[in-house]
C-alpha cells in the first residue's frame, strides 16, 4: 500500500467506527471492544495482532514487527501514521474529519 491508500485506509475505517478503541480508563487499544481499532490498529491484520503489544506506542519494535509494511521513522509515512494516532488519541471524534483534511492537506493526500 501507498501512502494514501494507508491514509484512505484509516481514516474511513475510523469515522466508520464513529469512536476511539479504548480502554474503561481512556487508554488507547490497538484492539478494542466490539472490534473496534485504533488508526494504527487498523493497519495490523488479524493473523499478526497480539494482546501483548497493548500498552506499547506504535514506535515499539514489537508493533512495528506485526504491520505488513516497513515504517522509517524518517519517512512521510511514519510522521503521517503518528499524526493520525495522535488524533485518535486525543480529539474529540467530531474533530476527526477536521483533522484528517488538515493532515491530508499537509501531506498532498486526498480526503
């Protein structure tokens, strides 16, 4: 996948869901109840996904070893994965869509 196919990827899949994959105390989870995901949990297929990268920041070696596609910290595509975390984590979901076209304005990305 490319980068807006990513992007496109998440981005429809989190304002589908209508709502933040957390935990009771407002954590984030890659995998949440009644399957809900966090943008980057998105992104991990089924088949790869275990509980034990809970807690852990995308950053992590352990979450990036289950994505099916080699992130560089120093590329769009990390910084772009990292904005819309962000987001999922700490907007408003009314805010989502506001937010998905800045970041896609930012990068050259379509929405």
């Amino acid at each position: 996948m490319n980068l807006q196919q990513i992007f496109t990827t998440i981005t429809t899949a989190l304002i589908k869901q209508g709502k933040p994959s957390t935990t009771e105390d407002g954590s984030c989870k890659y995998r949440g109840p009644d399957g809900l995901k966090c943008a980057i949990g998105h992104l991990i297929p089924d088949n790869l996904y275990t509980p034990t990268i809970e807690g852990l920041s995308f950053r992590h070696k352990h979450v990036l070893s289950v994505l099916p596609l080699p992130i560089p910290a120093d590329s769009p595509l990390y910084s772009v994965l990292e904005l819309l975390q962000l987001t999922h984590d700490s907007e408003d979901v009314s805010q989502w869509p506001h937010r998905f076209s800045e970041i896609a304005k930012e990068y050259g990305l379509s929405i």
